[in-house]
C-alpha cells in the first residue's frame, strides 16, 4: 500500500532520513520503532507532505504523493496524528469531528444562501456519522465538553477519531501512547485492533516496546534516517543490530 523509494531529506547540511526505503502492506498494524533521532517523524511528514523530500520517491496505492500538499494526501485518504494532539481546543468533541469531512457545501457563502436544505441534510448526516464514530470509540459521553478540558488519553483517542471521520485507508499514528495511562493505553490498543478489522491499515512510531512487541506485525526498525531491518517481534527482539543501535553495545 505504501512504498517509500531512496528517500532523503536534509537540514542544513545534518541528513534526517538517508537512503531510506521500506513497505507498509495493506491490512498490516506496522510498527516503526528506532533510537530518539533515527528519522522517524521526519519520516511521517514526508509521507504526510510536511516536508517535501530531497530526493527519492514515496507511493501510495500505486501513486506517486512525494511533494503534495498535506489537504492533496488526506484527500488520497491517507491520514496522521501527532505526538502532541492537535484538537480544535474551543470546539466541542463532537464539532472537533463534524468538521473533518471534505467538501461540505456550508463551507462556502454560495453554499449557504442557495442550498440551505442540502446544507442542512450534510450536517445531519455529519453529526450521524460522528455520533457512531464516538460511540465506536466510547468517546459519547463527552460529545458536548470542549475538547480542551480532555485528558492527553482522551485527546488521543479523538486524534483517531477525526481521522475515522474521513474513512482513511491508512492511518500514521505518531507515538500514540505518548503520556497517556495504562487503562487507557489498553483502550486504544483495542480500538486499533477494531478499527483495522475493519479494513484500515496502521503505520506507528512508538516508544513503549510492550505495545509495539504485542500489537505490530510486522516491525521496522529506523537508524540514522534509514531502515536497519523488519521482522517479527521475535525477530526484531534477538536482532543484535537492533539491540546495538538502541544500546550501542
């Protein structure tokens, strides 16, 4: 589903992602997992259109995206989140959501003053939409609090939930266990593992070696901009590459 090719990117003159290359297949929770300043954010925002590359090439479902703008790529339904959440802090859960389709007719004066009943019946089926989204997440008890006043894990758990909310394909979870408590840990973990039965494939950076080793499959390891290797967790575990770059043993 997604090809990286040779990638590169460079700043001022220190290489962040050199000579990489990788595949995430479709279906797949992939782990990516390296030493802090392996490249694995960077690595995230090229394919997200952050950045754009240096060189190389990335491809998603047989299409080349290196260089298009973030809104080009999220329309390809190709989603992220970020290590540090990224809500719309004086809307509510629930609007936080409504407002992620694409193309909403309400979104434009026109819009608005000649189609008044189709803008109406988006915004019921958007809010429709979003009510079983939070159900799905169990997120509806708090569809009218102001996505400020959320917990780190439940903000978590809204960065997935906007991205469900345009139907992705594939989803770039950076770190989403980041700050957030066991028990809730444990809840997105099942909501992952929901969501891709569902047919969504997962690409994730993370840190927490117990979440990666019991949820990804298969697991690539980043060093220094590029892939050190890609096994199970098995594998990757009695790597003594792996346990070098982490350890430098």
């Amino acid at each position: 589903m997604l090809v990286i090719k040779n990638l590169e990117k460079d700043f001022g003159g220190i290489k962040a992602i050199h000579n990489c290359s990788l595949e995430v297949k479709k279906g797949t929770i992939t782990g990516l997992i390296g030493p802090n300043g392996a490249g694995k954010t960077t690595l995230f925002n090229l394919i997200s259109g952050i950045y754009a590359p240096d060189k190389g090439e990335i491809w998603f479902n047989g299409e080349r995206i290196d260089g298009l703008k973030p809104h080009r790529i999220f329309r390809k339904r190709l989603m992220r989140t970020f290590q540090i959440s990224r809500e719309l802090q004086k809307m509510t859960v629930l609007e936080n959501l409504m407002l992620i389709p694409y193309n909403q007719d309400g979104e434009g004066l026109s819009g608005v003053w000649f189609l008044p009943g189709k803008v109406k019946k988006q915004e019921k089926n958007n809010k429709k939409r979003a009510m079983e989204v939070l159900e799905f997440i169990e997120l509806i008890h708090l569809k009218d609090e102001y996505a400020e006043n959320l917990s780190t894990g439940q903000k978590k758990l809204l960065e997935i939930a906007r991205t469900m909310m345009a139907d992705p394909e594939m989803i770039l979870l950076d770190e989403p266990g980041a700050g957030v408590n066991r028990t809730l840990m444990n809840k997105l973990v099942e909501d992952i593992k929901k969501i891709n039965a569902n047919g969504t494939t997962f690409l994730l950076i993370e840190h927490d070696m117990d979440l990666v080793m019991n949820l990804c499959d298969p697991i690539i390891v980043m060093n220094e901009g590029s892939k050190l290797t890609e096994g199970t967790a098995k594998m990757i575990k009695s790597d003594p590459r792996v346990l070098d770059a982490y350890l430098g043993v």
